[in-house]
C-alpha cells in the first residue's frame, strides 16, 4: 500500500495542463473493439485504470503500440472471444468497473460478452441493469452465474435487432455500452433518457467518424440506424473536466496563484459557475483559467430569498457527482455555510471523519448531505494520518493536507493513482511539498 508524505500549509504557484479525461478514455479504448481496422488515440491519461484496460484488452488479443506520450494505435483484428470466460479474466476483469464497457462492443461484433461482477471505488451501489435490460432490449439472451458472480450475454443467431428503449436512469456507462451495442444491430434503436456527458459525446462522435450514424448526439434522445461494419479513425480524449475542478479547488484552498492550461472550456458545463457560488474568483484567459491567490479569502453566495447555499450533484448538464468531494473540502475554509447534497451515490460523503478529525466543522446529515460550515481560514486544517478510501475522496484528502498546518500522511494512494496522472510529481512542479513513499 503506497503512502504520500505532505508537508502542507504553503501556497503553490505555476501552470498545470489537465491530462486526458479518465472517464472518456475507458469507453474510448472499448470502442476500438468493433472494428478490424486501426484506431489512433491521443491524450490517453496514464492512469491506474486505463493502464488496466489496456491490460485486459492485450490479453483479449487487441495489438496495441505506443507513438507518442499518450498517443497509442490500437488493431482488433485478432481477438480471442474465449479469452473472456478464463479464470485470468475474471480475477483481472473483476478489479475495474470500467471493463464492463468490453460488453457492449464484443456483443455487437461476435454476438457475444461476459464479465465478472466488476469492482471500483467504495461509494455505494452502482447497479448494471440499465446495461443489460439494453442489451435484452436488443435481443440478447442474458445470463448471471451467481456463485461465480460472472455476468453473460449472447445475441440471437441473427444478431441484434434495433428497437425503442427508454433506460430508467441515465447511466453514463450504461449509455455508452448500448450505444456500442447498437451500431451493429439490424435497424434502428432509438435510446431515450440516454446519458448526454461530454464523455458520450465524444464517444458517440469517435464512432460517426469510423462509419456508425448516430443522431442526437449531445441529448438525452439518441437515434442509432444500424450498419454493418465499422472502420479505423483517429481521436483525441478531452482534457478531464474532474481534474480541472481538482485543480481549482486545490488553489482555492491553498491561496494559490495557478493557471490551468487548455480546458476546452466549451465542455466544463457547470463546473466554473459552481465554484463562484463558493465565491472562488476564476477567469477565463483565452482557453486557459487563471485562479488567484485567494488572500482574503471566499465567501459562499446565498440563494437570491437569502437561504444558504445548497450545492448538489445531477446527470449532465447537472453538476457532477465526481466533484462535490472537492467542493466539500474547499467549503471547509470558506466565509459562510453550505449544504453538499450527494443525491446520487450514498457513500460518497463517509471520508468527511477524517476531515472532522483535521478540525473542519462538518455536519454528516445523513448518507447524502452534509453541512459545512466554513472557518474562513481563521483556524488552519491541522495534519493527520489518513486512509484513501476512493479517487474522489483522496484528491479531496489529499488537498486538505496541503493546505493543512504540518505533516500529513495519506495512505493507500493507489486509490488517486487510480485517476490521476503523476499527481505528485506535478504538484512538486508548482511547489508542493509531496514525497511518495512505496
């Protein structure tokens, strides 16, 4: 279990770039899975869980090569189907949830998919029905082995059949996996209620370009006519919109002066207004944003009738739920109170202990909502030793320990490794004082 060493209580000041967008890149790297023909990728992060989708998409037989600091072409040519169904695969499978993703794709083109029950972070259920009841809507015949907690799914002997479906909940990865499904089906599939996160987008744009039509791309109605075959393209993952948000609620925090570079400000959505509510100063220069040192601190806005402020998470355009972590810690030292309400995962909310523990005055309501009531930076965080319990809540974690007077120990950081690139070495570029101890 690695550990980092903070030593915290110092502002920090340069320019950051935000490595390609995790979350993109796991339905990305599954999607080169419906085509024979080469696939070029750019801005892949190297992170944790990709580097082990990318694993397991070697082992299924997928010819991968690197040309270039997160540029990779990717070959399906050659894949082993009955790779699949091993002990090797289910033991390795079983460790990330984005491999449920594989599903989709390697029904559409060899009629068939199976997955162990996949892991992930700690943060309340994440059910997979909406990607089955997708793919049963499609036609496949859906089976789950529940001793061995192994999950399959088999299409018809002639093939996937395009139909009307309305998901009950607006699953991102549920999304893209039907979507990845269906552009191989027969006919045409319309999803309704589909995810619409900049995320899906691009993927749903990635897959236009090797040949599949899909139109309302961008809404939560999205109309798939089927075709027979997809082809070789090259794509370029977005600038991760989480890390960004990271990045400013860690110069907030820290009263730093940072600039983060190249955005793509057109896809952050909510991200920027919601930190203002916070009374966090961010401008816009050009595609880049400039935070700066916050040395007389933020004062939380209130709604106009004057109740406090109530920060909460939603699927696209709504605010998102990998967020409200960040902006719990960052309301730690604001001027004011605010309520985070994590309305779509449960357990999201359980590290604030530990912030407790550091002297935030923190209210755990219930599973979903906590009231924070902000020192003002009148009383400093104080360091301690913690555990990363999820990629989120360690980021988070990890920037109250840099703005924390003293010492601070973060354990099981495998956890943020999970999600974000050389987080130590690039905080140590801007001044921090971080030391990885294995």
């Amino acid at each position: 279990m690695g550990t980092f060493e903070i030593e915290g209580g110092s502002p920090l000041k340069g320019e950051i770039n935000p490595q390609g967008a995790k979350n993109e890149a796991l339905q990305i790297l599954c999607a080169v899975l419906l085509t024979p023909e080469k696939v070029t990728i750019h801005n892949i992060p190297d992170i944790l869980d990709v580097n082990k989708l990318m694993h397991l998409l070697k082992q299924l037989g997928v010819k991968i090569e690197k040309i270039g600091k997160g540029s990779y072409t990717f070959k399906s040519d050659e894949i082993d189907v009955e790779y699949l169904k091993s002990e090797n695969f289910k033991e390795e499978g079983s460790g990330l949830r984005g491999s449920i993703m594989i599903v989709g794709p390697m029904l559409a083109r060899f009629g068939k998919g199976y997955i162990p029950r996949p892991g992930g972070d700690k943060i309340g259920r994440r059910r997979l029905d909406t990607h089955f009841e997708g793919f049963i809507k499609l036609g496949a015949d859906f089976r789950y082995n529940k001793e061995e907690r192994f999950y399959g799914v088999e299409a018809p002997k002639d093939g996937l059949k395009g139909t009307y479906m309305l998901l009950e909940e607006a699953s991102v990865t549920g999304t893209a996996n039907i979507v990845m499904a269906a552009v191989l089906a027969k006919g045409k599939t319309t999803i309704y209620n589909a995810a619409c996160e900049p995320y899906l987008q691009q993927l749903c744009e990635m897959l236009n370009r090797m040949g599949a039509k899909i139109k309302g791309v961008g809404s939560n109605l999205l109309e798939i006519e089927g075709v027979r075959e997809l082809y070789g393209c090259e794509h370029t993952v977005l600038p991760d919109m989480v890390e960004i948000g990271s990045w400013i609620g860690l110069a907030a925090m820290t009263k730093s002066e940072i600039t983060i570079k190249n955005v793509s400000w057109e896809h952050l959505g909510l991200i920027p207004t919601t930190f203002r509510k916070l009374g966090i100063r961010i401008e816009k220069r050009g595609d880049d944003i400039f935070i700066p040192a916050h040395q007389d601190g933020y004062e939380v806005q209130n709604f106009i009738d004057g109740s406090i402020m109530n920060i909460s998470d939603a699927p696209w355009p709504g605010f998102t739920p990998d967020l409200l972590s960040i902006m719990l810690v960052v309301a730690t030292q604001a001027r004011g109170s605010v309520l985070i309400h994590q309305k779509m995962f449960e357990s999201r909310l359980f590290f604030v202990d530990k912030l407790i523990d550091m002297g935030a005055k923190i209210i755990l309501c219930d599973p979903h909502r906590a009231t924070v009531i902000g020192h003002d930076f009148k009383s400093q965080l104080k360091a301690t030793t913690m555990v990363s319990p999820d990629i989120r809540a360690g980021i988070s974690l990890l920037i109250a320990a840099l703005s924390a007077k003293g010492t601070s120990v973060i354990h099981n950081i495998e956890q943020i490794d999970r999600g974000y690139e050389n987080i130590d070495g690039r905080l140590r570029a801007i001044g921090a004082k971080i030391k990885r101890i294995a």
